[in-house]
C-alpha cells in the first residue's frame, strides 16, 4: 500500500466516525509495516477515548516496529483526556510518521516537531485538501472561527420550491434523497430548524435507521411555541429548544456560540426557507447540499426566503462543489466563495 492509498483508507475510517467524535476531531489512522503492509487502522473514539494512532497502534501490536504511521491530522503533543500520541508513536518504534493536516491548536499542535526531535522522518501535506475540505472540515472551521461549521440543506423542485401552495412538502425527492439526509444527519453534531418547521411538519429529526449515536435537535423558538407533544420532543434524541431567554431574538451568531459552547462543532440546517434566509444574510452558511427533484410545482414557497437581493448583479454566488444523482434526484454542494463568506 503506497502512502497516498494509507492516507485515503484513514480519510475513509475519519469519515466513519464524523458525528461521534465532538468537540475532538475526527482523525484516522492507518499504519504500515517496513513491507508497506498495512498492520494497524484506527479513528477517533468518542470524548475521553483513545485517538486514531492509539487504535491503530493497538491493532498493530510489534508489527508496528519501524513502520509508517499514516494521519490525517498532525499527532497531538499533550495531555489531555489521554496521552500524547506523539510519546505513544516514539514508543512503539514507528520510523516514518506522514501526516496531511497540521492541528492548529496551541495545546496539541507541533506533534510533528516532537517527533523529529525524536528522530523520526516526518513528512507532511499527504492529501491536505482531501481531508482539509473532508472529514475534518467542520472542525478546522471551529478552530479558526470559533463557531460551528453549518451545513444548510434544502430539497426542491426543479423550480426551487420546497412545498405546494398548499403548504404540503411530504415528499419532494424520492427515497435514496431521503435515506442520504439521514446519513448527512449522521455526520454532524447538531440539527437545526426554526419554529415555523416544527409547527408545520412536525419532523422527528432523527437519523434513521439509528446508527446509535444521535445528533442534537435544536429548535430556534424565541416564544417557545414547541407544542408539547411535538416528535422533536420524544426520547429518541437529546432536544435543545433555545428561546428569548436564551439568546436574543434573531441573533444566530448567539445561537451558534450557544452550541458551541455545548460542544457543537457542525450543525445541519434544515429550514425552513426564513430561517435559512437568516443564515445566508448573516454569512453563517459554510456549505449548501440541495436535493434538486425533477418534478415542476409553479407555486408556493421557495426553498430560501427573500435575500433582499433585488437585481440580478446582487445574486449571491457559490462555488459549485459536487454535483451527484441520487436515486431520481440530484445532490448540488456548493460552499461560499470565500471562507466564512
Ligand atoms: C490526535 N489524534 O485522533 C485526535 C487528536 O482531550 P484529548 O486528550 O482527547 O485531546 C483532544 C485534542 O487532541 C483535540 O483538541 C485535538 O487537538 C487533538 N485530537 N489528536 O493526535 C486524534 N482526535
Ligand atoms: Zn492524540
């Protein structure tokens, strides 16, 4: 296995733990032995678990003898929860650590200094944008910004509307659409709706089938309207309903810092079109995902609110990232030109 493949089997396990791992990073691990022969892979465990090196140096046991550790984010140096993967590595005779992404923050970063202090070769940038704009998006985002990354996801007609005049909604894209929200929910610590979506579709906000680990639901409810019997009040996730008592009417930034301060480092916003037009004007939006349906409406709401865009030369323009098919439908990502647009 040549290093750029070790780098995307651990952007792959990294995937897999997206969602599990807040407020630490998710990071993934493969290690090789002297051959190239992968003996050891890993991804961050839960809060107060080992980090990915330390999965996978367990998996490798002495296999791991002058191997290669393969990273995606840069070995911590600290104590934290847990010991420093960097003493961890040294330890069990690794020889060559290849990282892509340094770790930014003041406790754990410089790893990669320590280790060539040790004696180690350290070779760095493997794949960074892979995992920079991957798996380790949202929590790069937080450490620079100090906010969550927000993802805000809609589903539409091929005319961009996200319900009937009537105001039914059930189902705009087709099943597989349906099931890839689910995983998108998967991956983030937090989902986010506004009162008016609560109130007019009553959604669970769950992901189903239940991968065993739940992200929080937040309602913005300034007058705290969430009927008492509301699905996003059953047990089957942890619900947060955040009123004028809790942050300032209309301030999302304050809701935002709210999260983050519960930990939050990647939220998924789910409508409705107000609320996402709130978020757009505030420069709070760092990814949109759309699922575009191939079915025409003519009338009734549009999947964002007004902008206040009034002329074509003040459309706000996004930079189209991965376009998919998905069952029937189609899934656009586009990010803001610029970072924290
Ligand atoms: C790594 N490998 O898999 C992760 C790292 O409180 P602790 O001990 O769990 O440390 C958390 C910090 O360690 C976190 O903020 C980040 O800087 C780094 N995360 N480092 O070497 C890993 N998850
Ligand atoms: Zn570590």
């Amino acid at each position: 296995m040549d290093l750029e493949q070790a780098m995307r089997r651990a952007v792959e396990l990294s995937r897999a733990v997206l969602g599990t791992t807040s407020p630490n990073p998710p990071v993934g691990a493969v290690l090789l032995d002297r051959e190239g022969e992968p003996v050891g892979e890993g991804a961050t465990q839960p809060v107060g678990g080992p980090h990915a090196e330390i999965v996978a140096l367990q998996q490798a046991g002495v296999r791991a003898y002058g191997g290669t550790a393969v990273v995606t984010l840069e070995p911590c140096r600290h104590t934290g929860r847990t010991g420093p993967c960097t003493g961890a590595l040294v330890a069990a005779g690794i020889s060559r650590v290849v990282v892509a992404c340094a770790d930014p923050t003041a406790e754990a970063g410089g790893g990669v200094d320590v280790l060539r202090a040790a004696g180690l070769d350290v070779e760095t940038g493997v794949l960074p944008d892979e995992v920079a704009a991957g798996p380790l998006a949202g929590w790069l985002h937080a450490q620079r910004t100090g906010r969550p990354y927000v993802t805000w996801k809609y589903a539409a007609t091929l005319d961009g509307r996200s319900a009937a005049a009537d105001r039914t909604s059930r189902w705009i894209t087709s099943e597989p659409a349906r099931a890839d929200v689910h995983r998108l929910r998967g991956e983030v610590d937090a989902v986010v709706v506004g009162i008016g979506t609560v109130l007019a579709d009553d959604p669970q906000l769950t992901v189903r089938p239940d991968p065993g680990h739940q992200p929080l639901r937040v309602v913005l409810d300034s007058d705290g309207r969430t009927p008492v019997g509301a699905r996003v009040r059953d047990s089957a996730a942890e619900t947060l309903i955040l009123t004028a008592a809790d942050v300032p009417r209309h301030d999302l930034a304050a809701a935002l810092d709210v999260l983050h301060r519960r930990g939050v480092v990647s939220i998924l916003l789910e409508g409705g079109p107000v609320l996402a037009a709130a978020f757009v004007q505030a420069g709070l939006v760092d990814r949109i995902v759309g699922y575009v349906a191939p079915a025409l409406l003519g009338a009734g709401p549009a999947a964002v609110g007004d902008l206040g865009v009034g002329t074509i030369g003040g459309a706000l323009r996004f930079v189209l990232e991965d376009v998919q098919r998905v069952g029937d439908d189609i899934r656009l990502t586009a990010r803001p030109e610029k970072e924290g647009n």
